[in-house]
C-alpha cells in the first residue's frame, strides 16, 4: 500500500498501535488546553536556526529530539537550544531504524547519543521502535511519541492540508511532531506562523516540560 495514498490514516496513531505500545507516551494527560510542540532531526545549522526563529517571535517553547551525530558537528546549537530553555530529547546518534537494527546495535548506538545529549526524552527516529529496544530504554527514559504527525515533510499534501492537519486534531495534551529537515523546511517555515497563531487564538498554551 502507497503510503502517502493513505497518508490520512497516519495523522492520529490508531488506538490499535497505541494499545500495544502503551509503555510509549502518546499524549499528555490534562485538563487543561495545553499541548507539546515537538521536532526532530536536528540541531542544523539552517533549519533548526529558522524554527528557533520563529518560535522566538511568538515566545513559545518547544521540544528538539536531536541526532547525537549532528550534535557532535554543531555542539553550540545544542547549547543554544538549551539557553532559550527549549526542551532536549534523544534521537539516537545515527538515526537508525529500530526495526531493521539488533537491539544491542540501538542500544549501543542510543548510548553513544546520551554521551552528548544527556537527556531523559527518547524518541526512537521513524516511530520504529521494538519491544526489546523499549524494554530496555524505559528503564532511562521517558519514551515519546506522538499525537499529531501532520506529514511536513510530504510533498504530496498542500500548505492547507497540513495546516489542517494540526488545526483539526489538536486537542488537550496533544503531542504534534514536526522536523528540521530539508523535506520539512519549506513546509514548516513558510506554515508554522499561522499554525502557531490558530492555536493561541485557540488559547492553547506550549508546554515543553514532560
Ligand atoms: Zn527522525
């Protein structure tokens, strides 16, 4: 099945998928209208740079899962994230998939990340994670996922499908995940502003702690 041809589906994670992760944190328990902006992939020095950016105008506070690879290239991003007291997560050091990687290699290579990143967020990169790999990382960290995957970095959706993306499914507690990425950039800073200003006319408010 084309993935993008039913790319709807993968919006908002089925209960089906959450009912057997459900070590995994998929959304925030509140009653309150709050909601945790979140983005992978970097830190970089253009995409991540532009987002901080953006987010720096509506002084609205945000989570970075960074690969630990990049972090060792561009160190002072890492501290900058953390000076303007962003939240920092772990995202592996390579990126790897977890389905297609032994859980000692994952592990190995989740640790090398921490070395860096010191974190006590993981997020496992694709969303592709195995029970063993989870067995083992629950123990150091909170494992984050997500609510709200409104499909940035498709080029197969319209600048108003993703903004619907979010606008439509956000709810209390809600975890959106976006990235900084070349696939995303475009996407993400040309949408992200009237994305931002949707929700707190909403008057959600951006958590960042976990
Ligand atoms: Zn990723």
């Amino acid at each position: 099945m084309n993935f993008f041809r039913c790319s709807r589906l993968f919006v908002t994670p089925s209960s089906f998928f959450k009912y057997f992760l459900k070590d995994l944190i998929w959304e925030m328990p509140t009653n309150e209208k709050k909601i945790w902006l979140t983005f992978d992939d970097g830190p970089d020095p253009i995409y991540t740079t532009q987002i901080l950016k953006i987010l720096d105008e509506y002084s609205i506070k945000a989570t970075f899962f960074l690969e630990g690879e990049k972090v060792i290239k561009y160190p002072k991003l890492m501290e900058l994230l953390k000076r303007k007291h962003h939240s920092i997560g772990n995202h592996t050091y390579s990126h790897l998939n977890g389905w297609k990687t032994s859980t000692d290699a994952y592990l190995k290579d989740v640790y090398k990340a921490q070395k860096v990143i010191k974190s006590s967020l993981f997020r496992p990169p694709f969303g592709r994670i195995k029970i063993s790999q989870i067995k083992n990382l629950i123990k150091d960290f909170k494992i984050i996922m997500w609510s709200i995957m409104p499909l940035d970095f498709s080029n197969k959706i319209s600048d108003s499908e993703f903004r619907g993306n979010i606008i439509k499914n956000v709810k209390k507690g809600s975890i959106i995940v976006l990235h900084c990425n070349s696939k995303s950039h475009y996407k993400v800073c040309k949408n992200l502003p009237v994305v931002l200003e949707e929700l707190l006319k909403k008057e959600y408010e951006f958590c960042s702690t976990w």
